[in-house]
C-alpha cells in the first residue's frame, strides 16, 4: 500500500513539474476546451477524408501552418503566460478546427452539380467493425477499391451493401468541391448497370 502511495505521489509531482492539468485561460475561455473542441473536429475531418478528397498532407500542412501563425502572433502573451511550447501544443487544436472548417467549405460552398458516373471495383475486402465495447462482433463490412481517374480510391460501406457486392460497378455521384477536390456524395452498389 506504501508503495503504491509513493508511486502515485511521484506521479503527481510529475503532473505539477510539467503542468499538464494546469488550467489556462485566453480571455475567458479555457484553453483545455479549445484543445477538446479541436481534437474532435479533427477526428471528423480524418473521418471525412475518405469521401472527400483533400490530401491528408495538405490538412496536416494547414493545421500546423494556423498553429504556428496563431502562436507567433500571440508571441508577447505567451511568452508571459502559457509558455511558447505550451501554448502551440494548445494552437494546435485551433489548427484543427480551422481544417475542419476548411474541409467542410470544400463541400458546402460548392454550387458545382453532382455527376453520376459508372466505376469497375477492381476489389473487394471484408472487416470486422468494432463495437462499442471493443469486441469484433460487429457484422462484416465491404471495402471496395474503384479505378476512379487513374488512382486506386478505397470506400468502407456499411454491412446491409454486403449482399450487392457481387455486382463489379458502381454507381458514384461526384462534386467538384469549392477549393477543386473532389467530393464523394453517394455510393449505390445495387443499382442496376445499363
């Protein structure tokens, strides 16, 4: 019992020594939320880079780019307050929320119309999802790979389009997004070829 008292003693100086649960405010609103905020937008945005096609190095790129600028600019305050390193680790989550806002502009604010072509699938995998508890005993679902212009793109649909995978087309509508990355905007595996 004495050990573990120490154990978790040592462990709570390192905690204070560096800070980490130390609460900070820019302004008002706490920093630890905008990290909180931050973090599960850009959850969603890796989560929406399989249907729309933004390269994953550019929205790292971004990310980093608004930190660092948002670090820079702030430069004489955090130094005072937060310390440098400290306060981009904390820029970084307003980094990711400005690619999520860069990743759904992409979308939103395209007026381009939505094409509907034809596309081989030249393979087709099935995984386990996993549930809520860890488990693999979710149903099986399909990852089909398409030729779509010249690159090999890999979609995950859900279980209930397993029993249309035999079919070897499918039928995607496209939109040019706003920043000119391509949006997917439906998948249809059963629909009938002409």
């Amino acid at each position: 019992m004495n050990a573990a008292f120490i154990q978790l003693s040592s462990i709570l100086k390192t905690i204070d020594f560096f800070q980490f649960l130390k609460v900070r405010y820019a302004g008002n609103i706490p920093y630890q939320n905008i990290l909180i905020v931050g973090l599960i937008l850009g959850w969603f945005t890796y989560l929406g880079l399989e249907r729309n096609w933004i390269p994953i190095k550019l929205i790292i790129s971004f990310t980093i780019t608004v930190s660092a600028i948002i670090t820079f600019w702030f430069k004489k305050f955090y130094k005072n307050n937060l310390g440098f390193y400290w306060s981009f680790f904390h820029n970084i989550g307003i980094g990711l929320i400005f690619a999520f806002l860069f990743l759904k502009s992409n979308d939103l604010l395209s007026s381009k119309p939505i094409v509907y072509n034809n596309y081989r699938i030249t393979d087709v995998r099935f995984v386990h999802g996993i549930t809520s508890r860890g488990s693999r005993t979710s149903p099986m679902k399909p990852i089909i790979s398409i030729d779509f212009k010249g690159t090999n793109k890999n979609f995950t649909l859900s279980p209930v389009d397993s029993k249309n995978i035999t079919i070897r087309n499918a039928y995607i509508g496209v939109k040019e997004g706003f920043w000119n990355y391509d949006v997917i905007k439906s998948i249809d595996i059963a629909r009938k070829q002409k």
